[in-house]
C-alpha cells in the first residue's frame, strides 16, 4: 500500500490494563477526519462533528458505524497527521475500539508486524518515536519503513534550516506567511519592514523546514540599518542553504546576489512576483549560482507558493514516498 493510503493506529494502551485506554492514529488529514473526527460527535449534538482543529480537543461518543455507541472518549488532535483517542481501560472496551477502528479502515501497527525488522518497538516506544515527526510525510516515511523494513529517506526525516535572503521588498515576508500558512512576519509596503530575523518551522511539500525571514540585503553604513545588516549576514554563514528570493518584476539587482555568494552556502532562487509581469531579462543569477535549481512562485494569499516551493523542496531533498 502506497503510505497515502493508509491510515495506521497504535494501541499504546496495550501493554497494561490501567483505567484508560489510548489509541494513537497515523495518517494523512483527509483521512484522520474521515475515520476519527467524524466519528466522535459530541454527547449533545445533534449536527455531524467536524474535522478537529489543530491542539483541539472533543469529548463525546465513539461511533465506528454512524450510530451505534462504543464508548465515551476524549479524541485530540496534538499536530498535523496525528489523533489520540483516549477511552476506558479494560481488554472489552479496548477491544471493541479495536474493532471499530478496522472495521473504518484502520491498519494496526505492532512490534510483531514489523517486516524485516531485526530490533523490536515497545508500543509506547513506537509512538514516542512517530509523535517526534512534524509533518504527514515524516510519519507515514517511518511507519513504511517499520512495516516494509527498509531505511526511510534521510532527506525527509531531517530538519532542514534554511534562510529566505534577497533584496529590501522581494518578498520575503509575505513568502514566509504563504508557506507558514499564517501571518507570521509582518509585511508592509515599504521596502525594509524586517530588521531582525523571523524564523518558523513550517512544513514545505512534506519536508520539515526551519525558515528564517532576514532583513533585506543593501548596503548600509551605519545606524539600524547596519546591524540589520550585518544580522543578515551572520545568518546567512550558518543556514544549511539560503532561498534567494528575487523580485522578478524589476530589474536586477546585483548587490544581493554577491552578498549571498560571498556566505558560501548552498543557494536555490526563488523568483517571487509570479503574479506580475517579469522584468528581468535574462538570467543573471546564473553568474554566482549558475547550479542553482529555480522556481517562479507567487506569495499572494491564493498564489501557487505553498506547491511550487514544495515541488522545489522534493527536488532538493527528494523522496519516493510523496506528500503523505
């Protein structure tokens, strides 16, 4: 089965025959609403439940079917592509929630199933492990690997720290929010709003990124301006890799693109203004990057950014399993 497809839990409650019960459940969104969200209405609603926000809690009825009750549970959603449903202990209660979380589809994940495997998980210790992953694709590339027995995509499980450089007004904020999927920096018209450097963890096509926003690269000599600057700078020498991010709607501006050259790092650019017509003849960047993989994006609320840039992130870091 292809890791989309499916939708793994844990009984992380097995081991014991404590009060409470726990079953941690593995997929994708779409599917983690359908099979658990839907499926937990609260006691005195009448309307179907909703998909849980993130950090949401419910507390409500167990119906694996739509109407037969099976227990009184507490479901979370702690992150992206995860649930805990939380019931009553003991072996008939756990067993009937079992069974209705297959009955929906659900696959069990066991210590004892794991293919080709030459070292064994307790079940906590599994679900300790998967509820260290930040995005989907983490999750679902570990839980293949356990059940497959081949090593997951090095690329996937790390966190990559990467730092968005160009220009006064590229872009670079309002890029930012686009892939954080928030306002997370502040974004003004006037060239220059950012003098310190934003950071965000934020999921990019599956892959787990710590971004940074820096101050727009320019020469200044003294003042704020300098210190941010020189900030930039400093950030730029210890990224993993810099997304130069261009304004692809004026000319080029060959200032920027030094700075970035002379950190040594590696560079992807990022042409941001998708949107607008392209005022750069050419390819310029290609004198000090001329290896650099490129993508024309828009940041506009609407615009392509989240997908091109992940089409972006797979190229560099690529893996065979996809979005999970």
């Amino acid at each position: 089965m292809a890791c989309q497809d499916v939708t793994y839990y844990i009984n992380v409650s097995s081991i014991n025959d404590g009060a409470i019960g726990i079953f941690s459940l593995y997929g994708s969104e779409e599917r983690l609403a359908a099979l658990a969200d839907r499926r937990v209405g609260p006691k005195k609603a009448s309307h179907p439940a909703k998909p849980l926000k993130e950090r949401e809690l419910r507390y409500g009825w167990f119906k694996p079917d739509g109407d037969r009750v099976v227990d009184e549970v507490i479901l979370a959603r702690p992150s992206q592509g995860l649930r805990v449903l939380m019931t009553h202990g003991g072996q008939a209660v756990r067993e009937a929630v079992r069974a209705g979380l297959e009955a929906a589809g659900a696959v069990e994940l066991r210590p004892d199933a794991i293919a080709g495997a030459d070292f064994a998980f307790r079940d906590d210790l599994l679900d300790t492990v998967l509820s260290s992953c930040i995005t989907e694709a983490q999750a679902g590339a570990v839980l293949d690997s356990l059940r497959t027995g081949t090593p997951p995509p090095a690329g996937l499980l790390a966190v990559h720290r990467v730092v968005l450089a160009g220009a006064p007004n590229a872009g670079k904020s309002r890029l930012l929010n686009a892939l954080a999927g928030y306002e997370r920096a502040f974004v003004d018209a006037e060239a220059g709003a950012t003098r310190d450097a934003v950071d965000e963890l934020v999921d990019v096509g599956g892959y787990a990124v710590w971004l940074g926003d820096l101050p727009g690269l320019r020469d200044e000599t003294d003042g704020i301006g300098q210190a941010a600057r020189d900030r930039a700078v400093t950030r730029l020498s210890l990224a993993e890799m810099v997304w130069f991010v261009v304004d692809r709607s004026v000319p080029w501006e060959p200032e920027p693109a030094a700075m970035v050259a002379a950190a040594g790092r590696a560079v992807a650019v990022i042409l941001n203004k998708g949107d607008l017509p392209n005022g750069i003849s050419d390819d310029p960047w290609r004198h000090q990057f001329p290896t650099a993989p490129v993508v024309t994006v828009s940041s506009l609320p609407g615009g392509d950014a989240r997908a091109a840039v992940g089409r972006l992130a797979h190229k560099l870091w690529g893996s065979e399993c996809g979005i999970y």
